[in-house]
C-alpha cells in the first residue's frame, strides 16, 4: 500500500481513465425501458446522461434513482440528474482522491486539453492504486481457478485464461484466422475476433463455443459464460 500511495504521487486521472470509446453514456431522449435494459445489461451503479451528442453531458443519473419512477411515474427523467463533476486529465490523483472525499462525489467527467470528454474515472479507479484490485460479486478469488463449472452445465471462464488451457479443457483448437496474430489469454483473442472490446451480455462463437460476456471491468472482459454451439435440429 505504501508503495501505491508514493507511486500515485505520480499520477494523473488520464493515467487510469476509462477512456471515452469504452464508456457506457445514456441518452436523455431514450425511453425508459431503452433505459432500463441499458442500465441492467451494463450493471453500473451511475451513468453520464448525454442530449444530441455525447459531448453535451447533463449530468450523471444514479441507477438507483430510477426506481423513485416506479413509485412517481409522474417525474421527469431530467429531475433525477445530478450535477456532473469535469476534471482535467491532468489533474493528480492525490488532489482527485482530496476532491472526492470532500464533494462526496464517486465519479468524475475527464476532460481533454481541447474541452473534450476523454473518459471517466472513479474513486474506486483510484484506491485500486493504492490497495490494488477491488474484487466484487462478479469476481471469484484467485484460487478458485480461472474455469470452473456452474450448476446449468455451462463454465465460468476469466477472461486472462490462457487459450492453451482453454483449448485443453474444453478440447478445441481456439486460435485467430490470421497466422500473424498472437493471442495469450482468451479474452484477448475474443475481442479481436469480434472486432471491438466486448460489453456485458454480447456473446459470441469460436471454434464450437459460446462465449457470452459476464462481466467487463476496465475495458476488459473478467468474465465469459462458456458453453458448447447448440446445432440447430435439422
């Protein structure tokens, strides 16, 4: 921990940012049940609330606030937004770590040299520098390995696996259609097979499995839900 503390001296927010290509936003002018499924498929606790572009931030909407809906149908998604705080990636993270115990705020808007969003960060962003990795009810300790079976007969799988342990216990031959790519772990070669960094509940086939997306963090899959392609009855 002390190493953290003097290593993030160091640091800046756009150090550990969520960039703003991987950021979850809602739109102001979606419908509340675009809204819900967005913010039940995702698993976020607050979300950056934009109008006409994703530059035009409002505001941040806490997810538990939606609930205050089923209860006054009657209120204006707009009342619920709370105020959005906009620090720039230059600012350090012992002066952010300062603002967030003080405002009492859990999430912050980076902003660009140029007044542009470059991502978020978030005081858990923060303390992981410092006490490392914040497990929570998505993830399984390390020694309780990186496949295990769950009660449905599919498998858990970390998204750091390895592709030869994947390939032996599931007994495929997993690997990328270009022989000049190479891939460590199974969540790398997953991402680049679909083309983009996968987000929570996208699924995808390779080489005879199902790889349905469990949980993100950082802009990396922790976990996949592995199970064999059903082939369609003839």
């Amino acid at each position: 921990m002390l190493e953290g503390v003097i290593r993030m001296a160091d640091m800046s927010a756009g150090d550990v940012m969520v960039p703003a290509t991987r950021m979850d936003f809602l739109d102001i002018g979606s419908t509340m049940d675009e809204l819900l499924h967005q913010v039940i498929d995702t698993a976020h606790s607050r979300f950056p609330v934009f109008e006409n572009e994703r530059e035009n931030i409002l505001g941040i909407l806490m997810a538990k606030d939606l609930l205050k809906l089923q209860r006054a149908p009657e209120l204006n998604i707009r009342a619920l937004i709370r105020p959005a705080v906009f620090v720039p990636e230059s600012k350090g993270l012992n002066d952010l770590l300062r603002d967030f115990r003080g405002n009492r705020n859990h999430l912050a808007i980076v902003i660009d040299e140029f007044g542009r969003v470059a991502g978020l960060i978030t005081i858990e962003d923060v303390l992981e520098q410092i006490v490392g990795e914040i497990e929570d009810e998505f993830d399984m300790p390390e020694d309780e390995g990186d496949i295990f079976a769950l009660p449905d007969r599919t498998y858990r799988v970390s998204g750091d696996t390895p592709i030869e342990r994947v390939n032996a216990a599931f007994e495929v031959i997993l690997h990328s259609g270009d022989p000049d790519d190479h891939f460590e772990t199974i969540g790398g070669l997953i991402a680049h097979t679909m083309g983009h960094v996968p987000k929570r509940g996208e699924r995808h086939s390779l080489g005879g499995l199902d790889f349905a997306v469990l949980h993100t963090k950082g802009g990396a899959v922790k976990w996949f839900k592995v199970s064999p392609t059903q082939v369609p009855a003839a």
